[in-house]
C-alpha cells in the first residue's frame, strides 16, 4: 500500500514538474520595466501588433503605435511601483495581473504572453484605472 501511494505520487509530481516547465515564463525584464516606467525596455517585448486597452485607448496597434501611446502615458503618470498579483497560464502562454502605481493615482495592469519564435512577446496589454481598491 505505501509503495504504491509513493508511485503516485511521483508520477503526479513529475506530471506537475512538466506541465510547469512547458509554460512561459514572464521575464523579469518586464515587471522591472512597469516600475520603471521603462517604455524602450517594455517594447522589446510587444508583439508587432497588440491589443492596447489603456484608459480612453482601445484597439489594435502596431508595435511603434502602441509604443508611443505608452510612452505618453509613463510621461503623464510617472510611476512609484508595480508589483505581480497574480500569473498563470498554459503551455505556450501566460498571463498575469499587478498593480501599478504611479504618482497620479494607481492602475490594474493585466497582458497576456504568448511564444513566438522561442521569444516571449506581449499580444494583449490592459491598464485600468484602479482607484478605490482595497487590496492596494
């Protein structure tokens, strides 16, 4: 009896073990970027047309266009933090959700990943308004 429960549970370890190993990673480099408020870095990673959600902005741009549009934005809202609440995903994306805060008010921030060409590279980018929120 105990050495089949240890075979299963090795094999559901190992099946874990894989499943998260097959998923996508989110750099670094991105979360360092929302603090920063750090557009140049940020856009290495924008897919060459995107998903922008961004205040008033809705729609699908290319890379520069949304670039640009980020760029203001960072210029207007100079941030103080951004932290990862949440992330998952599957094996060829991820996702994730944090909180930014900037010195004119704090925002949600949701973008989903996906791998194109062994690159991680942002498809979809939401930044909401998030005042009022407790869990700041």
């Amino acid at each position: 009896m105990r050495i089949s429960a240890v075979i299963i549970l090795s094999v559901a370890l190992s099946g874990a073990a894989q499943i998260s190993a097959q998923s996508v990673e989110i750099p670094d480099e991105i979360s360092l970027a929302f603090k920063a408020g750090n557009v140049d870095v940020l856009s290495e990673y924008l897919n060459s047309t995107i998903e922008l959600v961004l205040l008033d902005k809705e729609d699908f741009y290319t890379r520069n266009v949304a670039e640009g549009i980020l760029r203001e934005f960072f210029r207007e809202h100079p941030t103080t933090d951004f932290i990862i609440k949440h992330k998952g995903g599957k094996s060829s994306s991820a996702y994730a959700i944090g909180n930014l805060r900037t010195r004119k008010g704090n925002f949600r921030v949701y973008f989903l990943i996906k791998t194109i060409d062994s690159k991680p590279l942002i498809h979809q980018l939401r930044i909401e308004n998030d005042e009022g929120r407790s869990d700041q």
